[in-house]
C-alpha cells in the first residue's frame, strides 16, 4: 500500500521523536535534521534504517546526504514507494 | 605497607533485584528480603529452560530514563547509567576538571541482548534491518564509555572484566588510577544485564544455576547443605572514588575508605576455583598487605559465596587460610543469598555492601540457610543484621570469577 505524505510525515515524526525525544509536533517538514532536530549522523542512519522498515522503501546511502529536512525525507520516501 | 595516597568513598548508586536505589537496595538486605522471582514463563515454554526464576531488577530502566537513552544503551549501559547517577548526585556532584575524572564501570558479559536482538533482526529480515547503534550498544565498554560521556570523565574510561569478579576489579583498578596520580576522582563499578533465555540456557548447561523451581525466594542459599546452585541476577552498584585530600578539601561525606586491592588468578581451570584455595588467599593477604590493617582489624567479610555446592567451601576455608586465627571473630555474610548473582555487577553492589556494614557497623544476614553446611568453618550471619563492634574496624569483599580471577578489597572504618 502506498502511504499518504502525511502519513509519511507522522510516521517519521514517531521515528524522529523515538530517537531524539522531541514531540512529535515539533518534527516539521521545514526542519533540517542536523541544524533544528540535532541529529548526528549515526541517529540519522537509525532513523533511515527504521524508515525503510516502516515504509517499504530502500534510501541509497548516497541519497541520504540530499536529505537536509523532514521534508526532503517524507518527498524522497513518497516518491520511492514501490520501487523497493 | 599502605599507599602514601589514601582512597575513600564518597558516593553509592546501584540498581538491584533488591530496589531501584542504594537506600531502599541496603534496607531490603537488612530485612533479608529475596529479589528472586518467576520470569516471563513464555521463555520457559518456547525454549524448554530448566530454570524458571532469576533475580530480576526491582525498577525497570523506562521508569527512570527517557525512551532515547534506552533505545541508545543496552540493558547492560541502562542499569550502570542509573546506578552512576545516583552515586555521583551521592557524593554531592563534585565540581572537578575532567581530566582529572576517571571512569571504570565494567560489565562482565556486555551488550548481549544487543548482539542477540540484532543477530534475530539479521536473521529474520537482513542486514540493511540491523540498526547503525548495534555496535556502539553491545560492545563490552559501552557502559563505562556511556558514563565517561555524561560526566566527561577524561583521565580515561576503561573496562576491565573478569566475569564475577568484573565489579571489584573495576573498583580496584579506580583505585589504582587515584594511587598513581592519573586522577583524583573515579566512578567506578560494575553491571550486568543476561536475564535473556540464551545465557539463562548457558549457564544452565554449565550446571551451576540452582533448579529451585517451586520455591524461588529460596533457591540462592550459600552454606546450606542443600544448596544446588546460583541464582542469576541481574542491576549494577557504582561507587565513587575520590582521593582522601581532595574528599576534605571540599568537604565531602566519607563512608569509608578502600585500604587495599589484592588481585591473583588461579591459573588452574576455566570454571572450577582451585580447590586449595591457594589463588583466593593470596587475593586476601595481598589485599591486608597493601593496607594499614591487619587481620585482627577485620571483623566481617562479605563472601563471593554463589550457592554452589563446591565454591563455597572452598572460599571458607580460603578465608581461614587468609585471616588464621582472627577468622574467629568475623562475621561471614553471603548477600548473594538475597541479591541473587549479578554477574559483573556483583563485585561492585557487595562492595557498596561492605561499605554500610563498616559504616553502619551492621553486617548483612544470610537468609535460607536452615542446616548449614558442617564443614563451614566461619560464623556465618543468618537471617537478621549482626551488630558489628564499635571503633576503627575493617571488612574484606571477596569476588571471584569464571577464568580462575581473584579480587579482595579491604575496606576500612573512617
């Protein structure tokens, strides 16, 4: 089944919030992860890992660089549905 | 010969089947309460375990920690992270220069549900499913490394490990990090999280767990006659070390000071502590040797004491050999009996033990003894607290470990 972007942007949130603490309402799609959320690299790769799962979707390691904000994230994983 | 440079105690935490605190942890030894309880019996049915009981921790880690520190530490990391902070808050938060902050807080097994979790992850869905923090959680230095982090203790953070004896050895070696300048405060301890079906099964097969099914509270009894085994526990006990001089110059609450670390290894075999002793009471004498004290100085000795059938014997007579004649007038507590066997962390929570019952002049009870053994040559305290006497005194913690390790601390009186 294909996800909504909003569904895709309230899964990611619950993802994002799991690994950082933040609430969920603050996991915006104009967010940068590294500048707003605080997200390291390695949290990034966990939160790419756990997006894959939940959206049946693969993220290339070299695609992950393109992704500065929530919403780069919930564009890329919408585009890539069903293509896994 | 004592060291020119004086190590105390300035702080406890831990995190135990007993409480999710040193205060309520000590006052449940004192009543000579159990932490051992049923597990999940869904283990016991899928996997077939012989063992149904462990001593599980009292207050689980999402009570106390927020939900990304527990996705980012093993259960292992979890239980030393709040046994840390509770001793660090203890000692009433020192303001030092992190180079001058040492941590040692070591487990004896490591991040195993971390390797196990992702080797069925692996399994099951494949590689890209394994999570980026596996390695960071399950590597046997994260606990010390994750305490380095939060307090930026710099002067190093190291992870010595010697199965059951890992928690005294961690302390020993703070100890040694004071007395050769490197730093003039250490957190130090031990922990242990494998209450898991795997090492439940392990150690199983090892035929050292007791099969004390239908009474678990029971089950961890060193010293009786009919004791078959020891009860896997799980929790952590950290404590911090400070140097003597720095301790007054900010004026912090000493409990008591560690007078000597005595260290051997049987060289012998990979399970079984040789059965003279020889190893143990080496540990023992080395330890009184580097202390200002003397076996008549010492009035209790919290045992290693597992419940096995053979390794308790062999510590009791191994006391005998260390102390001779002044064993007479020790009082012998087996903690485990209450506690459970908490692995690494086991050498650490029995020298927070150690440290109340000097200070408290309180030795802990041994419960389910009901005949003790006949060959026990000590006096063993059973069931309620024993008043220990007043003016300086000192106590011996015995850890020993799987690999033939040997760690006696003295602790002393201040």
């Amino acid at each position: 089944m294909a996800y909504s972007e909003q569904e895709i942007l309230a899964g990611l949130a619950e993802i994002v919030s799991e690994e950082t603490g933040l609430p969920t309402d603050s996991v915006l799609p104009e967010k940068s992860f590294t500048d707003d959320l605080d997200i390291d690299s390695l949290s990034m790769m966990t939160i790419v890992t756990l997006a894959e799962e939940k959206f049946d979707v693969r993220i290339p390691d070299d695609e992950v660089k393109n992704l500065a904000t929530v919403g780069d994230a919930v564009s890329f994983i919408a585009g890539a549905q069903g293509k896994a | 010969m004592s060291h020119p440079i004086d190590v105390v105690v300035t702080g406890l935490g831990a995190t135990t089947p007993l409480g999710g605190d040193v205060p309520t942890t000590w006052a449940a030894a004192l009543a000579g309460e159990s932490g051992a309880r049923p597990f999940d019996p869904e283990w016991v049915e899928t996997f077939g375990l012989p063992v149904t009981f462990a001593a599980t921790i009292k207050v689980t880690p999402d009570e106390v920690l927020t939900r990304p520190e527990i996705k980012r530490m093993d259960p292992s990391a979890q239980y030393a992270i709040i046994a840390a902070r509770e001793a660090w808050a203890d000692a009433g938060a020192p303001e030092i220069d992190g180079e001058r902050l040492g941590a040692v807080v070591s487990s004896g097994i490591g991040g195993i549900w971390t390797t196990l979790e992702a080797w069925d992850t692996l399994r099951e869905k494949g590689s890209r499913r394994v999570l980026p923090m596996t390695v960071p959680m399950m590597m046997p230095n994260s606990p010390t490394a994750y305490v380095s982090l939060e307090f930026g203790a710099k002067a190093g953070a190291h992870a010595v490990v010697s199965a059951c004896a890992t928690g005294a050895e961690a302390i020993g070696y703070g100890v040694d990090m004071i007395r050769s300048g490197r730093a003039d405060i250490v957190i130090a301890g031990g922990t242990e999280a494998t209450i898991h079906p795997m090492p439940i099964a392990a150690f199983a097969a090892s035929r050292t767990l007791s099969l004390r099914n239908d009474d678990p509270q029971a089950a961890s009894r060193p010293y009786d006659v009919d004791r078959d085994g020891f009860v896997i526990g799980e929790g952590a006990g950290v404590v911090v070390l400070e140097s003597a001089a720095h301790a007054a110059a900010r004026g912090a609450r000493v409990y008591g000071r560690i007078a000597g670390v005595g260290l051997s290894a049987d060289g012998y075999h990979i399970t079984s502590p040789e059965p003279s002793g020889d190893g143990q009471i080496r540990a023992m004498k080395a330890a009184l040797a580097e202390s200002d004290v003397t076996a008549a100085d010492v009035v209790h000795v919290n045992a290693h004491a597992t419940s096995t059938v053979v390794g308790d014997l062999i510590e009791a007579r191994s006391v005998r050999g260390a102390l001779g004649e002044d064993s007479d007038h020790v009082a012998l507590s087996a903690t485990k009996s209450m506690t459970g066997h908490l692995l690494g962390g086991a050498g650490a929570l029995e020298t927070i033990f150690t440290v109340l019952a000097v200070r408290d002049r309180q030795a802990p009870p041994t419960i389910n003894v009901e005949t003790p053994d006949p060959e026990l040559v000590l006096d063993l305290v059973r069931d309620k607290p024993r008043q220990l006497r007043d003016g300086d005194v000192a106590a011996l913690n015995n850890s020993f470990g799987f690999g033939g390790h040997n760690v006696a601390l003295v602790v002393t009186s201040v």
